[in-house]
C-alpha cells in the first residue's frame, strides 16, 4: 500500500489527509499487517539528525503523519505542501469512532497507573461500543517487556495505543513490532494525560494558530529546553530550503 510522502531531512511525512489515513490503517487492519505510526513533530526530526539510530527507526517505520505545526509548515515552505495536518490526539479518536463501527480491538500502553485507567474509562464513555480489550501503565523495563509483549498478544488488538517517553515510545515500537504482530501501533504522546484529564487539549484558536505547543508549555513549564528545538528547527528549514527534500 503505497502513499503520497514529503521528505523533512531524510524523514517521509506522509501527505495523506485524516480520512486517507484512517482508510489506509483500516485496509493494514483488514490485512493483519504490522504497522508502526509516528506523529512526528519538529523535535523528532530533529532527534532524527542527531541520532543516526532514531534516524533508521523512522525511516523503518510503515506510516509517519504530520503531528506537529512546525512539519506542516516546513512541507509547505519548501513547496510540497501536506493535506492538512494529522494530528495525533485527533487521529486517535478517529480511529476509535472507526473502531466502533468495525468491531476493532484496543490495548493501551502507557503513563502513570492513574492516568491509563482514567484514559480507558474515557474512551470507554466516549465510544461505548469499543473493544477495548486492555491496558497498562507505562512504567516497565527491559526485564519486562516480553511480559508485556505476551499480555497485549494474548488480547488479540487491532490497535495498539503507546504513550510513554519520547526515548521508550517509538523506540520500543519498532524494537518489537515482529513480536507484537498488531497491525496497527502507534506512539500517543500526551494523548493518555489529556484523555484522563490531567492535561487540557489547547482550545480551537490555539490549534488554529498552530500554538498548541505553546498551550502544552504552559500546562508544562518544564518542557522548555525541549521546545528550544522548535526555532532551531525552523532556522535550518529556512537555511537549507534547498536540501530539506533531499533523502
């Protein structure tokens, strides 16, 4: 299954809007056909340069969205616009509206015990009809993994849910998708910590204006030395407009 991709510094961001991208998770799940989502952000194609290893692991994966503001518009500054941005939290409810109807199967990975419980409940209130046939805190070692592993295989999902560090999310993904065998598995961020409301998703204006890093920042303060990737990244977009599409 082929699709449309702008490359970012070596990173193919697909140029599917939402509705193509959940008809094309939706024919990986007819297919049983492992895949791994990233809903990239400027910060990761960023690590991506920096870390030859991350760099692979992206290039590896089956399906990489335009999350963040910065991607969308880095696409659009060098003449290969995106659709439209796909962003993950909104991703995610749409495939679980789309789940609902078909009968997919859910297990979440992630966060505090607190938090993927209340998220769960959420998603359970929001989509009543939804398989969600598990979920776990995030908090788990290398030691654990093939634990973990077992318990989301034995549950039979269609859609795994991820949100953990940045370094143990997509990492982890890609380092046992084989082993998982779910067709569908993607990193959510901060999505669990808005589902259980201990985060608030920004308001429309802010999402409209591309601001919605800066809500998050306000919500926490202490993410600031990791969104002084933001202007660097935007910096060397501008400056390397000419070999920002190159492989």
């Amino acid at each position: 299954m082929s699709f449309p991709t702008v490359t970012i510094f070596g990173v193919p961001i697909s140029k599917m809007n939402m509705n193509q991208t959940v008809d094309y998770l939706a024919q990986a799940i007819d297919k049983r056909q492992p895949h791994q989502v990233i809903t990239a952000n400027p910060i990761m194609v960023m690590s991506a340069l920096q870390d030859p290893a991350y760099m692979r692991m992206m290039k590896q994966a089956e399906l990489i969205v335009p999350d963040g503001a910065g991607v969308v518009w880095a696409a659009g500054y060098v003449g290969n616009p995106v659709q439209e941005r796909v962003a993950g939290y909104d991703l995610l409810q749409e495939l679980m509206k789309a789940g609902q109807r078909r009968g997919w199967r859910v297990y979440m990975v992630g966060a505090s015990s607190e938090v993927i419980e209340a998220a769960a409940n959420r998603l359970k209130q929001l989509y009543p009809e939804l398989k969600l046939v598990g979920f776990r805190d995030g908090f788990f070692g290398e030691k654990e993994d093939s634990d973990v592993i077992r318990a989301i295989r034995e549950a039979k999902p269609d859609i795994l849910l991820v949100g953990r560090s940045a370094a143990t999310q997509e990492p982890w993904i890609a380092q046992y998708k084989e082993q998982l065998g779910v067709p569908v598995m993607m990193g959510t961020g901060g999505s669990f910590d808005v589902l259980s409301g201990k985060l608030k998703r920004a308001p429309l204006l802010f999402q409209k204006l591309r601001l919605e890093w800066f809500y998050r920042l306000l919500q926490e303060p202490w993410r600031y030395k990791r969104m002084l990737v933001l202007p660097k990244f935007a910096m060397k977009v501008i400056r390397e407009k000419e070999n920002v599409q190159k492989p």
